[in-house]
C-alpha cells in the first residue's frame, strides 16, 4: 500500500476555544458555537465553513486549525483584525462589520507545513514558551497542520552518546551553541559556539515538550528528528573499528567547527542508533507523531560517494527509524539535491530505497527551483510545494504575488504526488504580505486576484480603510511585490553554487564590507521608492499608533533612506576618484547623519535579541557566550567572517554600532591619503570593527 497516511489526531472544540481565550474576549463571543466535524484519525485535506444569521456566526471545521483559519479569515474580513508573527492589529473592543446572513466555505490541500530547520536558529534560537505560545495560535490560526520541532533534541542526543561512553570533552567538541544548532543538526558544523550547559539543554526539552503537547492538543503534527548519521568525533576514535564517512568542510569554516563525521551506513550500528534515538524520544514525549525529520547531505553534495553508498545511507536512515517506530514517516528536503554533485542517477537511487508513502520531500524553494520538475516529481514520492523566498532573516522587501499564484496552482494540476503548501523561509518577521497571500492561497479554490486582496489585507492589517492606504499598497504590490527575474533562471548561476552572492539575498550591499563601485540593483523605477515614501508619511498621521503600520513604514522608510545613503557613498567614493577632499569629507559626513537616520527608523531592536540571548543562558558566563554567538551570526556567521553578512539584520543599535561604524572606517580610510586597497581594508577592518563587536 503506497498511500500517504500521516496520523494526527483532530484537535478539539476546547483547543480551539483556548486560543481564542488568549485574545480579547469580544473575539469568542463572536461565535455561537464551534464544531469539529472530521472523523478519523489521520490527516485529511482541510475544510471548513462560517455560517453567519441573527443567532451569531457557527463555525464548523474538519479540524481544530481549520476552524481556526476560518475565525481568522472571519477577523480580517469583517472586524479589521489580523494576528501575525510579528504583532497584532486587534482592537480591545469588536466593530465586525458582518451581513445578517452569509457563509463562508474554505478548502485546503491536505498537508499544511511550516518549517526551515535555519529557522530555529535565525529567529527562535533564544525564544521562551511565552513567545513560542504566541507563534503556535498564530501557526493555527493560520490553519498549518504540520510543524518541525526541532529543539531540545540536544538533551536526548548527550544522553545517548554518554551512554555510548562519549565524554563531557567530546559532547563539547560535538554540539554547537544555540546560534548554530540548526547546521550543526545538518551536520555542517560542530563545537561552534559551544558549549552549551546541562541545565540549558534540559531547558530546552522541556520547552520543547510544552511545544509538542500544544501542537498535538491542537491536532497538529509535530515532525521530531531521526538520526541522520552524524557522529562526534571522539566515537569515532573510541569505535576505530568501524567505517566512517568524512563530511567535507563547509563555506571554509575549519577542521575544528566543521569537516564533520558520518556513521558508514552499512554499519549495522548505525540501525542501532536510530532505534535507541527514537526510542529515547519517544519515551520522553510518548507516542506524539509518525513523522521524523534527516538530512545527511546538507549543502554538502557525495561527491566522494557512489550512487550505491548513497542509497545505503536512505535505506539505513529509514529502516533506522523503523526499527524505533514501525510506522516512521521520513521528511527530508530537497535543498540538498539542488546542489552540484547530485545528478539524477545519485537522486534517484537515494530516492527509491524508501517505500512511497514512508517519504514525504519538502520541495524547499519551488517558488523559484521547483526540483519536483527536474527530479520527475520525485520518482513517485509525496512532496510539499514550499515557499523559501527569505535568507538569514534579511528583512529586503520583496515577492511576487503574481508568480506565487501562477506556480503552485502549476503544481497542483501538475498530475505528480503533491500533498501539501509548506513555508521554509530561514527567518520570519518579514514581507509578511507575500507569506499570508501564500497561506490564503492554499486555502481557496478561486482565483486570488493580487490587486482584490491587498485591499482586504491592509484594511485587516490596519483596522481601517482609506483611498490614500489602498494606493499605496497597490503601489507596493506593482513594484516591490512584483519582483522581476522572481523564479530560477540556469543562466543566473555562478560557478560557486554555495552562496551565489549576486542574486536577492544581497542586493543592499551597504550591509556587506565596503568596496568601490558597488550598486543597489533595483526591478522598480527608483522615483517610485520616493513616491511610497511620501504615500507612508501622509498615512503616518492617521496609522502611526497602529503596531502593524509601524513595521511597514519603517521597511518603506529604510528603502527611501537606503537609496540615499548610497548615493552619498557614491559621492565620497566620486571624490576619492578625483582626489577631492571637500567631496570626501562632505559625502561621508551625510553619509554617516544618514545611517543615524535609518537606525532610529528601525522598530526592531538588537538589545531585545541580546537581552533575549542572555536570558536563556543559565549562568552569567554562558550570557557572555550566548551573547557574543548572538552578535556573532548576524554580522561575522563564523569566527572570522567565513559566512560574513549572509544573516544580515536591519535594526536599531546593529546599524548604528557595526554597518555605520564599517562606512566610517571606510570613510576614514579613503581620506587617509593610503593608497586603497580591498584586502588590506578588510584585513583592518576584521581586526579594529568587526571583531570587537562580534568575536566568538
């Protein structure tokens, strides 16, 4: 039998009721009543219905979530309310606009994902339940069914590896610090930023137990971790005996925090290890899911291996995780395919060593690289069409609304095995508008015209409505919403594959090093970035107390003032070329006034992450180390800048204690009278700006 069954069980009316009781009372009593009417135990396309009279408005859902989707959608139609991952637009008292009688019917694929394992440590890495509460009603109310629950597994894994006669040295020469769990997980780093106390890590468990029993209240399935292979380097020297695989180093970080080790999978410990994993885990959380997550090759293509040892590793990660639990559900993402080194033959033999039905494969960026077309839907396995569009958590404006819709209702008629709409994105507090345009999309059948919906959305985001506010979204939807050159384009690839650094993910190069002649590259005529600005001011007057409002005309803002500073920089840079003082001087001094701009127009503010780094370390030196790493990963991502700037954050205090103090010593630089020079600046430049801030 090669169906897809994934056990879940349905959430109940008391699930939904809780979340609701977590907001302001008006918003329960909008309802009469709530059922739950899908049967079964597994998980089933989602549905659900509003059926408004004078009476009040029933709610009936095939399960918990799409009860709370459909409440949700009810809000932001008829109440100008909408929650998010960043805030909230919820008036204390309820003005619902609603029609006497009407009804709403909302249909949705049957997996709903959100996941990216980058995730975890770029925007949760430091969170409490306090946060983590707040982001799973809005994971429900957002209708996601399915959700990877990757932490605390540190606490099994120590367990484990002592058991096996793995020293507290070589734990710590193994795990990395919080800031990089989610590669050291993928088994790309080790020891980064560790180590990591006994009490934090049972921290974390437990957190993550709170996680886990709040998803499955809510009948939502949470995906735990299976072993993938990794191991410390100590087992390896204590095991001599046994055939180890050598991982290549990764993005030239070195031998010591990474060049990680891999169980040869033809050993039948290996099998052993995931069966004591899983059992261990299942011991401590109970019998919570069917669905496990691994990744042996992340951004780390086999180039050494042969298409039969990587079938052996598939077939031993899941009969592995079988053996622990007979029904084990493999999830794994496809970013690792998109890399060279993976030819079809490899992924196909990979692929087919596990039973269809037993796999299900996150097509982790299709909006741009749909692999399921380059890997013939996967050979036949389920797969998850996945929205990636963010890296490092970089708060860039852009999207394509247009496209999204174009090419996931392309998949969904494609005639392959796709089961579900997933969010991958590696950071969440950004371009929110193209994320709900994506989870709305996944729950209708229509067409979703852009140009009708944003309407709807800015008068639920700001719980008001007005030509003026609806003209600037429009104008936000035509430029920055319809980005240009939005999917993959083979000629667009550089022959380093890792990091092609041209593409989206590093357009504003005022957060990289400085160097000469650098540009922003814009898809949308640079006089429309001033007339949004201007639209953003006027709405300011009347919008400026609103949370949600804030956020967005800080991102306007910062594109208005960022333009700016660039052609500032382009008039120091201007000078130094004619060896004009005066230019210099003047360019960089208003370059430096408006980088102090930009920093006080951030809402979002690096203490609260420093603050939030420090808490959830268990003793003032572990604050100390938790704080550097988290300093470390969004300027430096390594001990001395090997993934400098990829996790670039826009906010208050970072722009004004580190990207500012780069121009300036640039600046300073250029005016010296020394003969320029980019790698002896960025010698200097490691060495007297970025590693006082950010050393590990």
């Amino acid at each position: 039998d090669s169906q897809l069954r994934v056990r879940a069980r349905r959430g109940t009316e008391k699930s939904v009721l809780d979340v609701l009781g977590r907001l302001p009372k008006w918003i329960a009593d909008e309802f009469s009543s709530i059922s739950i009417t899908g049967s079964g135990e597994q998980l089933s396309p989602g549905s659900a219905r509003l059926i408004g009279s004078n009476e009040g408005v029933r709610v009936e859902g095939s399960s918990a979530v799409d009860a709370l989707y459909a409440i949700h959608s009810y809000l932001r139609e008829f109440c100008g309310t909408m929650i998010t991952w960043e805030g909230l637009n919820v008036p204390m008292e309820g003005e619902c606009k609603r029609p006497q009688d009407f009804e709403r019917k909302y249909d949705s694929i049957e997996i709903r994902y959100f996941g990216n394992p980058c995730t975890y440590s770029y925007s949760f890495a430091w969170w409490d339940w306090a946060h983590w509460e707040r982001f799973i009603d809005w994971l429900a109310l957002s209708g996601f069914n399915m959700v990877l629950t990757p932490v605390g597994q540190e606490a099994i894994w120590a367990k484990l590896w002592s058991e096996l006669g793995i020293s507290e040295n070589g734990l710590n020469d193994f795990f990395s610090g919080p800031a990089f769990l989610a590669w050291h997980r993928m088994g790309n780093v080790q020891k980064l930023g560790g180590p990591m106390s006994v009490e934090y890590l049972e921290s974390q468990l437990e957190l993550n137990k709170k996680i886990v029993n709040r998803l499955v209240e809510l009948g939502i399935v949470p995906v735990l971790p299976t072993f993938a292979g990794f191991v410390p380097k100590e087992f390896e020297r204590k095991f001599s005996n046994l055939r180890f695989l050598h991982n290549a180093c990764w993005n030239n970080l070195n031998q010591t925090n990474s060049c990680t080790t891999s169980l040869h999978p033809q050993e039948p410990q290996f099998k052993k290890i995931a069966k004591l994993f899983v059992d261990m885990q299942t011991t401590f959380y109970g019998h919570v899911t069917d669905v496990y997550s691994a990744d042996p090759f992340n951004e780390s293509p086999p180039a050494h291996l042969s298409e039969k040892d990587v079938a052996h590793m598939s077939s031993a990660i899941y009969k592995g995780c079988s053996m622990g639990n007979m029904n084990c559900i493999w999830l794994l993402q496809s970013w690792t395919f998109a890399y060279d080194g993976w030819k079809k033959p490899a992924v196909e033999s990979f692929l087919t060593q596990v039973p269809v039905g037993r796999m299900i494969i996150l097509d982790l960026q299709a909006e741009k690289r749909p692999l399921y077309k380059e890997f013939d839907g996967f050979f036949g396995h389920y797969f998850v069409w996945c929205l990636l569009q963010n890296f490092g958590g970089n708060t860039l404006m852009r999207g394509n609304l247009g496209k999204l819709h174009e090419n996931y209702r392309t998949a969904l008629e494609s005639g392959t095995s796709i089961v579900g709409m997933g969010l991958t994105m590696e950071g969440i507090n950004q371009n929110y508008v193209v994320y709900q345009y994506f989870i709305d999309l996944a729950w209708t059948n229509e067409e979703l015209d852009p140009q009708k919906w944003i309407v709807g959305y800015s008068t639920a985001r700001y719980g008001s409505s007005s030509p003026l506010q609806w003209g600037a979204w429009k104008l936000l939807l035509a430029t920055y919403y319809t980005q240009v050159n939005y999917e993959y384009d083979p000629y667009d690839l550089l022959e380093d594959t890792k990091f092609s650094t041209e593409d989206e993910r590093r357009k504003i190069y005022l957060y990289s090093r400085p160097q000469f002649t650098q540009r922003i590259r814009y898809w949308l005529s640079t006089k429309l970035i001033d007339k949004l600005g201007n639209l953003f001011i006027m709405l300011n007057r009347t919008l400026g107390h609103n949370e949600l409002f804030r956020q967005d005309y800080s991102d306007v803002m910062r594109e208005v003032i960022q333009k700016k500073i660039h052609n500032r920089i382009q008039f120091a840079t201007n000078g130094y070329s004619l060896q004009d003082k005066a230019m210099m001087e003047r360019g960089c001094d208003e370059t430096a006034q408006l980088f102090d701009l930009l920093d006080k127009n951030e809402v979002r503010d690096l203490s609260e992450w420093l603050v939030m780094a420090r808490n959830a370390a268990s003793t003032k030196t572990e604050s100390d180390l938790f704080e550097r790493q988290a300093r470390n990963q969004m300027t430096l991502w390594g001990p001395t800048g090997e993934i400098a700037d990829y996790a670039r954050k826009e906010w208050a205090g970072l722009i004004r204690k580190f990207y500012a103090k780069r121009w300036a010593f640039f600046c300073e630089y250029i005016q010296s009278g020394i003969r320029y020079d980019q790698h002896k600046f960025e010698k200097r430049l490691l060495e007297e700006v970025e590693l006082p801030f950010a050393h590990l």
